[in-house]
C-alpha cells in the first residue's frame, strides 16, 4: 500500500485532530468517586461551570452535547449522574417547556470528598501538601514584616481557614 503522505505530516495531522477537543479530565475526582467515568461527567460540567450566562452555575447539556463531548453513552451518563447525585456532588433541576435537565456541582460537597479522599490517600496528601499542613498561621506569599492586606491575601487566608475547619471537622 502506497503512502499519500509523509510520516511527519502524518503525525502533524493526527496531533492537530486529537488535540482540537480534548476534555479536562481530574483523575482525583473520579478516584474520589470511585468511577472514572463519573470523574469524566464531572469534570466536563466543571469545565462548563461560568461559562455560560447563569449566574447561579446551572449547565444545560444534552445527552447527545455530553456523547460528543466525553464517548459517554446515555447509560453512562446516567450512572455518572446517579452517583455523583447519591455523593451530593450533582445537583439537576428540569425547567422549560419543554422540560431540559440543568446541572450544578455542588462545590462544598465536592471539597469535602477531595479533602476526605487526600486524607485517606498518601500519594495525593504528598501533591497536595498545602492542605495538609501542621504550621498555625498562613504564610503569605510577600516576606516582609508588613505584607499587603490585598484582596488576594484576604482570600488565601480565608481559604485556608475554611480547609483548616473542614478538616478538624472531618478528623472528628
């Protein structure tokens, strides 16, 4: 069989394919949920999440839009579904008329079951160091006596004091 193209413009092409739709995928989300095929749907949604008009983090997709999105087929995403709903990570609410099923994550519930997940996993408690530390107060990221009260530290603090609370939560 004769070669219409060189190997290298052969590869070229296939990259330029492969690379044109690719989906975030977070491997610690679907260990957390004990289904990669539910990280999959999650992840997908997550990467929807604002990008759309609504301000409350609601995504419409079709199943068909999901298929072509992630290969999940319509019993696929229906299992991803049912378990990240059973964890209380999905949220899904039909409007419309004709109805049309909306999705949220819900980001609370999803912080806790990655931090329970870190906390039961060595591996991820080593990439994730930052959760996990012993020291009492944050340290900012400017080294001076008097670091700037910027809005960004402001956030990192209470940030760190949210994981800090969920955390002795979760060790009780």
């Amino acid at each position: 069989m004769e070669r219409l193209i060189s190997h290298k413009d052969f590869k070229e092409i296939l990259l330029k394919i492969l690379q044109d739709r690719p989906v975030a995928y977070h491997p610690d989300i679907a260990k957390a949920l004990g289904s990669v095929k539910a990280g999959v749907f999650i992840s997908q949604i997550l990467y929807w999440t604002g990008k759309g008009e609504n301000k409350e983090g609601w995504i419409y997709k079709t199943q068909n839009e999901m298929y072509k999105e992630t290969a999940l087929s319509r019993r696929e995403q229906e299992n991803a579904r049912k378990i990240a709903r059973k964890l209380g990570i999905l949220e899904e609410k039909k409007r419309g008329i004709p109805q049309r099923l909306y999705f949220r994550i819900n980001f609370e519930k999803l912080g806790e079951l990655l931090l329970s997940y870190y906390q039961n996993n060595k591996n991820a408690q080593n990439r994730h160091a930052c959760l996990f530390r012993k020291d009492k107060q944050y340290a900012p990221k400017e080294h001076s006596l008097y670091p700037k009260n910027t809005q960004e530290n402001t956030q990192e603090n209470k940030l760190y004091l949210k994981k800090k609370a969920l955390l002795n939560t979760l060790k009780k």
